[in-house]
C-alpha cells in the first residue's frame, strides 16, 4: 500500500525540505528507511548527498534495471508516477542491485578525463570542418602549409581565410606577419609563394564571404579548445602524481598517463569487484552467447558497460602490439602462433591489459611483465 503518493518537488533547498518533512512525518529513524533513486548521471547528485548526509539507507539504480523490471510486469507507458512505483517495488522484491555511487577521487577522476575525451573529439571535428572548407575557399594552401591546423599556419588563416584575401594582403603584408609568427621558419619566400598561390587558384569564389567567416571562427575555436585541453591535462597529471592508489598501474611503460586516468575514473574503487570476471563483464569484453535448442548464434562481446573504458584499451592494445619489447604485444603474438585469429587476439589482449590493471589498483604492487608474457616468441613474418 502507498504511504506517501508520487510527489513532484523542486531540484533546490525548498524542494529537499519538503522532501524530508514528508519522510519525517513517516516517523522512522532515517537509518531504517531505504530510499531507491534511478542513477541520472549528475541531476540526482546533491539529492543524494542531501539524503545520506541526514541518515537515511539509499540504493542507487541502474536505468536498466529499472527498465527491466517494467517490462517484467507488462508496462506500456512510461511516465515519472510509474517509474517512481516501479523503483519502489525493485526495492521491495530484494532483487535491487546497488550502483555505484564514486568517491570525491573518483568522481574528479570522472569529470576531468570524460571532458578531456569531448575536448579532444571537438578539435578533431574542428580540424576536419578546417580542411574541408580550405578545399574550396583556397585548395593551394597545403602546398605551403602540409597541416593547415598548426599554430603559425592557423594564425595566418584567422587573418587571411581565403585566396582572396591573401592575394589582396600583397606579399608585403603577408612576410611582415609571417616574419612576427614564425621569424625563424617562415619569411618573403614563403609569403610570396602563398600570394603566388592565391592569384592562381582554383578556389571558385562561391559563397566566400560566409565560408570565410565560418572558417575565422572555427579557428579560433580550435585554438580555444587546445589551450583548454593543455590545462585539463596539467590538472589530470597533478591530479595522477596526488594518487598513490595509481602508482602501480603508472608502472606499466604501455600505460600513458591519459590511460591511467581513464582506468581510475571507470573503474573506480575496484574492491567492489569480487571476481576479475566482473571486471571484465563491466568493461563489456565478455562473451554474450545465444543459443536455444539446437540452435547457436554467434559468440559477440556483449559491449555492456564502460564504452570509454574499451575505447582506450583498444588503442592501447593496438599500439602495444607493434612494440617489440611490449609484453602485451609478444602475448599477442603468441596466440597468433596459436592459431588465435587476429581480432580475437586483439580482444585478448585488451582483457590481460584490464585484468592487469585491476591487480595492480587492488593490490598496489608494482608492474611484472613477465606476468603477461613469461618469454619471447617467434613474431610471424
């Protein structure tokens, strides 16, 4: 039977209080109430906090979960009413399974390192919209500057954004700021094949106007983005040098300072791993099998889980296994020799570099490669 029915109340101090006189009138100590709360990324953080810091026994809920259990009991609509009654019944089935609610280490771990991977995927779009636009408003610019996303060459871009513009800069004009970006490198020579370029283009001067200002902003854009990707970095580097629960998996030579973080911030306080296959199954590199009957599907990584964390194991391990003197990469090459084909190698070695990981955060002990890979082996030609 429903004690208190669904109530909306305001994400602020009003909306809290209101919350809380209504548990108060339940007349039960906080530390016998349990309080189910669906996990929302940030937007139930400080109702959380609010609800902890006053006693009460809260269970954070996976959305999955949830929704699993709706389907269960035959729901069709979805509203914030069923989805609060849902979440009460999942607490009364004692079928509920606890999420994971971060530390203040793993939480900063957590906000830097997934708005370094946004940073990151912006100066790549970025530099593509820059290349894609300089292909119609001055194709000939690469001839001069091989990457047009360079300092000195973005520069002379956000001042000059088409052949047009450079060619009626005059050579002059264009040395003088090239002489100031880059005097040691770049000079008259340089300015006058550019405004040589640019009298000659190919560019059709279609729509030039608004593609050049769309091109001043985008580098001006990218320019912004690095310099606060740079500082996130700095931050993310004091923040790894500060934790001493990182210092082992900082052992591993294979290990940048960016995967060491990624694996702090997903993984989180690994203690909560009982096995070393639920570290796998939370990564979502293990095995999702259907069969019925006779019948069998294909075997596929069941993906679940921390796609960030698979993401930086993959280029990891893609990387480690052109290393000759990586551990990972003669493990690699000794399930080649094996028969092991490549892909599933590669997965294979993505699941050591995980479970190695886990050992040194839960242990703290320092790097063996001789763990990974006990002896060399024959590399295939």
């Amino acid at each position: 039977s429903q004690v208190i029915k669904p109530t909306e109340f305001a994400n602020a101090v009003g909306g809290f209080r209101l919350l809380h006189e209504q548990l108060e009138r339940l007349g039960v100590a906080p530390g016998q109430v349990l309080i189910g709360l669906e996990a929302t990324s940030r937007y139930g953080e400080n109702l959380y906090r609010f609800l902890e810091q006053r006693g009460y026994q809260l269970c954070l809920l996976h959305p999955r979960q949830t929704h699993q259990f709706a389907q269960q009991r035959g729901l069709r609509a979805k509203t914030d009413r069923l989805d609060a009654t849902t979440i009460a019944r999942v607490l009364l089935s004692g079928e509920a399974r606890p999420g994971y609610v971060p530390t203040e280490l793993i939480a900063t771990y957590r906000e830097l390192v997934r708005l370094h991977s946004q940073l990151s995927d912006d100066i790549g779009r970025y530099k593509n919209e820059i290349h894609a636009l300089l292909s119609v408003l001055f194709p000939e610019f690469t001839q001069i500057f091989l990457d047009p996303c360079r300092p000195t060459a973005l520069a002379l871009l956000k001042r000059y954004p088409s052949a047009q513009a450079m060619a009626d800069a005059g050579v002059e004009t264009v040395a003088a700021l090239l002489h100031e970006l880059a005097p040691r490198h770049y000079g008259l020579k340089t300015a006058q094949q550019l405004v040589h370029l640019a009298q000659h283009t190919v560019s059709s001067g279609i729509a030039a106007s608004a593609r050049a200002s769309t091109l001043k902003v985008l580098c001006d854009q990218l320019e912004h983005t690095q310099a606060n990707l740079a500082q996130l970095e700095r931050e993310i580097d004091t923040l790894l040098d500060a934790d001493r629960g990182a210092k082992g998996v900082q052992s591993v030579p294979e290990f940048g300072r960016k995967m060491v973080a990624v694996l702090r911030a997903e993984l989180g306080d690994v203690a909560r791993f009982e096995r070393a296959d639920q570290v796998v199954a939370y990564a979502g590199l293990d095995i999702a099998v259907r069969q019925s009957g006779k019948w069998r599907g294909e075997a596929r990584l069941s993906k679940r889980g921390s796609g960030r964390l698979r993401r930086i194991l993959y280029l990891t391990a893609v990387r480690c296994i052109r290393l000759k003197d990586s551990a990972f990469g003669l493990y690699y090459h000794r399930l080649l020799t094996r028969g092991m084909k490549p892909r599933a190698a590669l997965v294979a070695v993505m699941r050591k570099m995980l479970l190695v990981a886990y050992r040194l955060l839960r242990t703290e002990e320092a790097y063996d490669p001789t763990k990974v890979c006990a002896r060399p082996v024959a590399r295939l030609a």
